[in-house]
C-alpha cells in the first residue's frame, strides 16, 4: 500500500513510519521542509506547509497513486508562523475534501483524547474540528486518540517530564500532581494504525482512545521518571497554582512546552476506556512500567533529561551577551572609534559605520538567538563571529588578553557555549 504520512518529521511520524515501511508500506512523508524527512525512506517526500496549504485543489495532486492517508501532524500552541487553525483544522479538512475526490477512501487522523469541548482550548477545538468533519464523510475513517505517548525518544511533554523528574533536590508537580494520565507507547499506536490501513473492518468508521491498561498520576510518572534515568530518589513538591499560572504566562511568550494551552489540556485530563480499546484493536496495550522496563534507559537519556533547562537557560545567556555586546558597543562608539583610528589611520566616519555595524549584527544575533532560528546555521554565525573578533582584538589591541578578568579570553568559553547550545538546540 502506498500511504502519504503528514508529519512524519515528529515525535509520532517518525515511529509511524519506521512501523509502515518495515511491513513493507511504501510509505511518503509529507514534510515541511525535505531535509527533515526520515533517514533511509525509500519514497522522495512531499514538501507540504499546512500553515499554507488550505485549499482542497493544492492536495489532490499530491494524492496521485496514493491508496491511503495518515495525519499526525499537530503543534501545541499557534505562533505567527503556524497558525493552529489552519494546521489542524483548515488544511486537514481540505486533505480530507481531497481525498474524496481523488478516491482515497482509507484516512486515519491521529488526534488527541483530550480534543474535546470540555478542554476548550484552541488546541482541544481545532483538532476536534478536523475529527468531526471526518467522521462525517464517507470515506473509511478512523480517528485514533491517543493519551499520552511515550516511547525511548521524547519530545514536548515526554520530554518536559523526563526534564521536571531529573531536577536535583526535588521534583516539581503543578498542583497536587494528581492530574490523570494513561500513558501508551508509540509502539501500540503504531500497531493500531497498522490494524486500521490493512483492513481491520473493526475499526473502520470508528473513534478510538488509544490509552494503556492503567490510570498514572503525573507525580507517580516523575518519580517512576527518575527511577528510570538511574538518580537517587527526591521528594515531590507540589507547586502553587499562582506560580504555575506565571511559569504557563512565561510560556506563552517564550515558548516551549509548559504554556497555557498545555496547563489546560493536563488538568482536562487524559484517560480513556482501556478495556475497549484492547477490545477494538485486538490486543492488550503494555502498561506504563512494562514500557519503561522493555527500554533501560541510558547515558544519552540522562543527558537529555539534565539538559533540558540548561538548553533555554544557554539560549537566553548568550542572548543577553550578544545584547550587551551591541548596547555597550553603541554607548561606547566613539570611544572605540577613536582608538580605532589611532591603529588603522583610518578616518573617522568609517570606525564609526564599521563599529555600528558591528554592534548592529550583535543585536541581531540576539534576536535570532530568542526566535530560535535555525540552531545550526546560527551557531556557526556566532563562531565565526567570535573568531574574528577575537583575531581582531588580537592584532589591534593583544594586551588585552593579559587584562584583569580575561576580557578577551573570555570569548573561549562563550565559544564552547555557542557549539554546546548548537549541538543540542534542535527539537527534532
């Protein structure tokens, strides 16, 4: 079967595909950009930006010999450059109006067990749009929706939670922690989405919550966290709703994770009939603890986990020294002009442009740094930046670096930061 999987670059897509090709699927990611698409595909991607692709006429081209369909792909939280609406809302329905006319009948959306009314969130709203237009039309549908899911990757909450368990000292809950999930590995959701595409005719037409065999508090999936990466055991601390409101705020601006939309779907809740899930796809899901026994977890694990909030916290820091940088840079303009003058016997209006235009390109390192644009381009940038100034500073002023406090040598850690913060910025 040919099958043409939208977000096969993610957390999900990616395990979805590996599962399809290896039984023998002839399997298209349908990618944002053709460099994220699965390593070893035998298929060419299809470049898709369901931000933009909202018209029903721009899919039915990209259905041409495809006898089926699979939508994983999803966000959190809507930014300017990915609206929510149109990625799982607008552009779904029109893949769906397209495969109507291209007789792709097979369409298996992966939603969310807490796309719901209820959740009123945008991103509970918008996904259960895109389900009930679905289950509306005549085609051989199936909505799968899962809880949370794990898998030895992590990505988004997975992620966040194995960061929130590694924490020294204690482990952080929202709340009282109580919030309830039933967690269920990629690989069950895998199958399920295999049992719907190869003709399961129980699951034709039918809504399905993927969920594990058993209800799992968010304090108890921390510790047990934690008892996975191998740390010592740590109490739990219950944090108050007020701070939590302003973490989630911080969020909002920031990005990440831990926001608003995420603060509503955990307290919505997250648990399912598990009993008529293992009836309806034919088999009984492992549990929670079954799933973090069958994968030990390793040293790039712990890495990860203790890594994640040093990541933003690299991010800012060097965002906050390339600012200063360029702020001082302006500050101090005509002093730096002048001595560079004395040493090139250059004139003076050209140090000026040449020292504005440096702290220019500080500021706007900066700015790049807090939008997070393109981590490995932009750590290069950084590098070759810091080299030459620092070579410069060096034939222009090579006292410097027998200065009180290292003014120049200084740049060395800052440029292992810069490598460190590139190596481990990309999400995917």
């Amino acid at each position: 079967m040919r099958v043409l999987l939208l977000g096969a670059s993610g957390f999900i897509g990616r395990e979805l595909h590996s599962a399809l090709a290896e039984r023998g699927h002839q399997v298209v990611a349908g990618v944002r950009n053709a460099g994220q698409s699965p390593p070893f595909a035998s298929q060419a991607p299809i470049v898709v930006d369901l931000h933009r692709d909202t018209a029903v006429e721009t899919w039915i081209p990209r259905l041409a010999g495809i006898d089926a369909v699979v939508n994983c792909a999803g966000i959190l939280q809507g930014s300017r450059n990915q609206s929510i609406e149109a990625i799982h809302r607008d552009a779904p329905i029109a893949l769906f109006e397209a495969c109507k006319r291209a007789g792709v009948r097979r369409v298996v959306q992966i939603s969310a067990i807490s796309a719901t009314r209820e959740a009123a969130s945008a991103y509970a709203l918008t996904k259960l749009a895109a389900d009930d237009h679905l289950r509306a039309m005549d085609l051989d549908w199936i909505v799968i929706r899962p809880s949370l899911v794990i898998a030895r990757g992590a990505f988004g909450g997975t992620a966040l939670f194995r960061g929130m368990a590694a924490l020294p000292f204690a482990i952080p809950v929202p709340g009282n922690g109580r919030q309830a999930f039933q967690p269920v590995h990629v690989a069950d959701v895998a199958r399920v989405v295999l049992l719907a595409l190869e003709g399961s005719t129980a699951l034709v037409r039918t809504t399905v919550d993927a969920v594990g065999p058993e209800v799992v508090v968010l304090r108890d999936i921390l510790r047990d966290y934690r008892r996975w990466l191998g740390f010592r055991e740590a109490p739990v601390v219950e944090v108050p709703s007020p701070l939590v409101s302003i973490a989630c705020s911080a969020g909002d601006l920031l990005g990440g994770p831990l926001n608003s939309t995420s603060r509503r779907q955990l307290e919505h809740g997250n648990t399912g009939d598990a009993a008529q899930f293992a009836r309806i796809a034919g088999f009984t899901p492992r549990s929670w603890r079954e799933s973090l026994q069958a994968e030990p977890a390793h040293a790039q694990d712990r890495w990860h986990a203790r890594l994640y909030f040093v990541r933003p916290l690299l991010r800012y820091s060097l965002a906050l020294t390339w600012i200063l940088s360029g702020v001082t840079g302006f500050l101090e303009l005509r002093d730096w002009a002048v001595l560079l003058v004395s040493r090139l016997s250059i004139g003076i209006g050209t140090a000026l442009t040449v020292l504005g235009v440096a702290c220019l390109f500080d500021l706007a390192v900066a700015a790049l740094l807090l939008r997070r644009w393109r981590p490995a381009r932009l750590a290069l940038i950084q590098s070759v930046a810091i080299v030459t100034y620092t070579v410069a500073a060096t034939i222009l002023w090579p006292s410097l670096w027998t200065e009180p406090l290292g003014p120049v040598f200084k740049n060395v850690p800052i440029l292992a930061a810069v490598l460190a913060w590139g190596a481990i910025e990309e999400d995917r």
